[in-house]
C-alpha cells in the first residue's frame, strides 16, 4: 500500500471511532433523561393534569402502573360535610320508623326487665310510650323528653340511664291535623281519628291530640318484685286508678295494623300528660272538650329484642291476647 492510500485509511478510522463515541454519548444522556422522568412521575404529587402531561408513553407498561399507584397514594379522602354529619335516627329513612323496644308480648308473659336506657330510647325517637324496668310506672315520649307516671299518677322527668323493657318511639312528623270537638268518650275518639287511619289501614300511625279534656280515666303500677308475674296479674295487685277533670294536656298514641298481632296490641293505646307536665298514666277512658290531634302516618318498623338468655328461652308463639287485653284495659 503507498502512502497515500494508507493516510486516507487511518483518516478514515479516525473519523469513524468519533462517530461512534458521539452516538454512544447520545444514546446515554436520552436513556438518563428517561429514568430522570419516571423518578419525577412517580414521585410528584401534582393534580393529575399535571400528571398526564408527564406520564411516560403506553409503551412503557412498567412506569404507567407507577404513575397508577402514585394517583391512588396521594389521592385525599373526601372531607366529612359537618352539615350532613348527622345521627342515623334522624336520617329520612328513620324518621319514618316506629321503633320498638322487645316485644308487648314478652312483657304480658313478665319479661320486665329493661334492654335499653332512656337516653338510648331519646336517640330513636322524640314521641311515644312504654314503661320501666319491673313495670315501675308508665312512660310518655313528648318533644324529646320522657317522663314517668307514677302509681298516683305523678310525672317526673326520667333518669337517662333508667332501662326500659317495652317502648314504641318514632321522630314525630305532622302529616295530617284533624280538629276535635264534644268527644264524649274513648270509642267515640278512635272513630274519628279511624277516619285518617283506615285510609291507610295497613301503615302505622303516631297521634298527638293536645287540648282540653273533660274527662280522663287513667292508671298506673307501682314497681314489681321477683319472681315476676304474668302482667294481667300484676296490675290486678298493683295497680292505681285515678281520674282528670277539665284538664289541658296531651294524649300519646299509637296506632298498630291488624297484622301486628303477634308482636304488639293491634288498634290503638294512648298514655296522656298534662300540659304542666304534672299528671299522666296509661288512658282508660277520655272525653275531649276541644282538641287538635296531629297525626303522623309511618310505614317503617324496626324492633330490637334482648340477647340475654330468659328471654331467648320465652315462648313467644303462645298466645296471650285474653292477658294483654285485660293488662291494656280493653
């Protein structure tokens, strides 16, 4: 080979070696930006606008899952509105629901003792009736509050942490009025307010009538002891009449279909307050001089029953209608 065609050779290397180094150069710094890229992707807490622009192509299925998992660890749960941070029995659902404390038949048969506390009945409903553990008096739900009839038939505010037994209780909501007047007595009453309730024969039915009373029948029980009877028995031995004249106040009823024959009285039971909130007890008899009766018709039922071991073994099939009529008064 002369010179000439060996300097043009060792050129030719030279040139090559140079082109070479540049590419391998320029391949380094892209694959460096890349890998700076996915560390930004999957450690960026931008909106995801943000994270969209610089997310790596779909043919890089590894650093998509990333961005993926980067959305979901810094995604913030949403924030409680205090505005809708409210107790579940003031939810539309439970404010068209009677709740029941066990059963009026486990009480008839002398199950008395208490499953729930006032303060645990007060966060179900703002109206109703019941009694106390060992029937200790009768109960009436009225604007939140409840109180206790004595066995004279003296009303005292009840103790939160008092137990109940027995209770129907429901978040009162006026859907219909009906005006009263020259009720003479307690069958001529339910057939007025039946002129709501047969309309809807089947739902249930909380009433309020307030007014002035001519005349008022009422009862209640002094606390039982061990061993408990049936309750008919009971309030045969316990029990006290007494009798309102010309009094204003305000009778708590429910309304009960047919069909809940095996789990409460079926029609109607009212329990009566004065408006002073001194007097009141289990009604017997009434007569209304002029009254308003607000009546609210709820299609929800919902009964919480004991776990405790003498009520699990009760025969709660037996039929006990003849008791519960005599212990209601009917």
């Amino acid at each position: 080979m002369n010179n000439k065609k060996m300097l043009a050779f060792l050129l030719s290397l030279t040139l090559c070696g140079t082109m070479m180094s540049g590419c391998g150069s320029t391949s380094a710094d892209n694959n460096a930006a890349d890998n700076s890229k996915a560390e930004t992707t999957t450690t960026t807490s931008a909106p995801a606008e943000s994270q969209a622009e610089t997310a790596p192509s779909a043919d890089t299925p590894a650093e998509t899952e990333a961005v993926t998992t980067e959305e979901a660890e810094t995604t913030e749960a949403p924030q409680a509105d205090p505005a809708n941070d409210t107790e579940e029995p003031t939810s539309a659902d439970s404010r068209e629901t009677v709740y029941q404390v066990a059963l009026l038949q486990s009480l008839v048969q002398g199950y008395y003792d208490g499953i729930i506390s006032v303060d645990e009945l007060k966060e179900k409903g703002d109206t109703g009736l019941g009694t106390f553990d060992g029937v200790d008096g009768e109960m009436i739900v009225l604007d939140g509050e409840v109180y206790r009839a004595d066995e004279n038939g003296d009303i005292t505010k009840a103790d939160g942490d008092a137990m109940v037994p027995f209770s129907n209780v429901t978040f009162f909501d006026n859907d219909t009025t009906l005006e009263l007047k020259d009720i003479e007595d307690f069958d001529a009453l339910k057939a007025e307010l039946d002129k709501i309730t047969q309309q809807n024969k089947n739902m249930f039915y909380v009433v309020k009538v307030n007014g002035t009373f001519s005349h008022i029948q009422a009862r209640s029980e002094s606390k039982q002891t061990r061993p408990y009877k049936m309750l008919n028995e009971a309030l045969a031995e316990t029990q006290k009449e007494f009798e309102f004249d010309d009094m204003n106040g305000t009778l708590v009823a429910l309304y009960c279909p047919d069909y809940m024959g095996g789990l409460n009285t079926t029609g109607w039971h009212f329990h009566f307050i004065s408006e002073d909130r001194t007097k009141g007890g289990h009604v017997l008899q009434v007569s209304v001089k002029e009254a308003t009766a607000e009546i609210d018709m709820t299609q929800g039922f919902k009964m919480h029953i004991s776990d405790e071991e003498n009520f699990q073994k009760m025969d709660l099939a037996k039929n006990v209608d003849k008791e519960m009529d005599s212990a209601e008064g009917k």
